[in-house]
C-alpha cells in the first residue's frame, strides 16, 4: 500500500532520510500553527534561518538544535514519551541484583577441544 505525502507515518522500517522529511514536515506544521514564521523561531531559538529552513526540509540537523525547536514549539515534554524513564518492578530487585552500569561484551569460553593435528 502506498501512502500519500499525507499520510506518511513513521514506521519501524521507514528510511531515515523518511523519517527525518516527516519529522521536519510535523515540526513546521506544528510551527505555522503557533504563528510563527521561520524568522520569528530563528530569533527566538538562537538557530539559524538556515538551519531552520533545513530540519523542516528534512535535512540532518543536531539533536541540540530538535530540542530548542521542540522547546520554542513547547513539545518539549513529549521526548518523556520518546525516552521513557526505566523502571524495575520491585520483584525484578532480587533477580537483577545491582544495577547494571554498563554492558560488556561477553569473553569467549576457552576452547576444551582440539584440531587432530595440535598437540
């Protein structure tokens, strides 16, 4: 099924060139609707008109920069969505153990057997 520039939703197997023109194109729609022009959001933000004009073309743009946007828009609060806070269920305490801090790569097990030709 083909979706028209409408209706493009950003979907687990969307490309990221789609998925940052849909994000782009969400951002300005949420703009225009605030009033703002891009010099008004380029003023207000401290980013550049140009800068602006390419994250709502679907250009790469730094995440700092989609954070002031989000921040000028005020949807900032819906990166807590995005990014939910982990949490443990007090029977998964005991199991976990301590909290992990980071995760290291597994060292392979020593080798017990041998090629028929090693001593």
């Amino acid at each position: 099924m083909v979706m028209s520039e409408a209706e493009m939703r950003i979907l687990l197997d969307s490309s990221d060139p789609e998925v940052l023109k849909e994000a782009g194109a969400r951002l300005k729609a949420l703009r225009i609707a605030s009033w703002m022009t891009q010099q008004d959001l380029s003023d207000y933000t401290g980013i550049a008109l140009r800068t602006i004009r390419n994250l709502e073309n679907g250009k790469d743009v730094s995440f700092l920069t989609v954070i002031k946007v989000m921040r000028a828009l005020n949807i900032l609060q819906n990166l807590d969505t995005t990014f939910p806070e982990e949490t443990i269920r007090p029977s998964q305490i005991r199991q976990l153990g301590k909290p992990r801090q980071r995760v290291r790569k597994e060292s392979e097990p020593e080798r017990t057997w041998k090629w028929g030709d090693e001593k």
